[in-house]
C-alpha cells in the first residue's frame, strides 16, 4: 500500500498532497460537528439510560438471587433443626419402648415368680394332704396289724378303746425314733 502511495506522488506534479481541500474541510468539520451534537443530545443519553436501566436490572436479579440464596440456607437450617428434632424424637421413642420392654419383662417375670410360688404352695398343701392321707391309712393299716398281731398273742380280743391308744403309743414311739 505504501508503494501505491508513493507511486501516486511520485506522478503528481507538485508532490505529495495529502490535506484535503479548505472547502471540504469546514463542510466535513461542520458535518461532524452537527453529527457530534446529534450523538450528544439524543444517542448518548439513551445510551446511558439503556446502560442504567440495565445496571439496575443486573443488580435487582443479584439481590433477588442473594434474597433466593439466604432463604435457601434458612430453610437448609430449618431442615436440619427438624431433622435434628426427629433424629431426637425417635430416640427418645426408641428408649421409652426399651423401658416399656423392660416394664414388661420386670412384670412377665414378677407373675411367673408369683405363679410358681402359688403352683409351689399347692404342690406342698397337696404333699402333705396326701401324707397325711397315707399317715392316716398307715396308720389302720398298723392298726389293724397290731390288733391281728396282739390277738394272736393274747389270744384273745381286744376292745376298740384299748385297741387305739396301743396303735397311738406305737405309733408315738416310731415318730420320736424317726
């Protein structure tokens, strides 16, 4: 390009011309300046007010996000208390059915103990009911023994009244002997 301009000049007859004409630079400084004002007096301020009303939209969708972001920590934090509260709720659940497990087993325990006791109790009332009952045959049955016995001896027969209060002498001996 340089070389075109120089092989420009170099046919010139007076050299290398390079401002414009006087003419053409007061219409073309005029132009501008009218065109400058038009830019300064109607572009310009659209321009900022566009560049306004967008710095301002740009900031209200910061601070909506910002407003969006400190509701979403205090919910995170709600959700995290709740959660703690339920985590607590369920242990303090979780030990009240352990002790009423406990409760339970203490009382399962207390009545098979009482029923053992009361199942003890009979089983003894019923041994010595029936020791008495075999005591008290034994007893005839020695009775009746001795008496068959002391006939044969005496060879004779005893009377009833005799009769007991030998069976109960002989019967007090073997009980202090046992």
């Amino acid at each position: 390009m340089i070389e075109a301009i120089t092989l420009l000049a170099a046919d010139s007859p007076g050299g290398i011309e390079l401002l414009p004409d006087w003419s053409e630079f007061i219409w073309g400084s005029v132009a501008f300046l009218i065109l400058l004002f038009g830019m300064l007096k109607l572009v310009f301020p659209k321009l900022n007010e566009t560049l306004t009303e967008r710095a301002s939209q740009i900031q209200g969708k910061m601070e909506e996000a910002d407003a969006k972001l400190q509701e979403a920590a205090a919910s995170k934090a709600d959700y995290e208390a709740s959660l703690a509260d339920a985590r607590g709720e369920a242990d303090r659940i979780i030990e009240e059915a352990k002790a009423a497990a406990d409760e339970l087993r203490q009382e399962a325990r207390s009545r098979a103990e009482a029923e053992a006791q009361q199942i003890l109790e009979r089983a003894e009332a019923s041994v010595a009911a029936e020791r008495d009952r075999v005591l008290q045959e034994l007893r005839g049955q020695v009775g009746a023994l001795s008496v068959e016995l002391a006939s044969r001896i005496v060879e004779r027969e005893l009377d009833a009244t005799t009769h007991e209060a030998l069976v109960d002498d002989y019967i007090r001996q073997l009980s202090s002997q046992n």
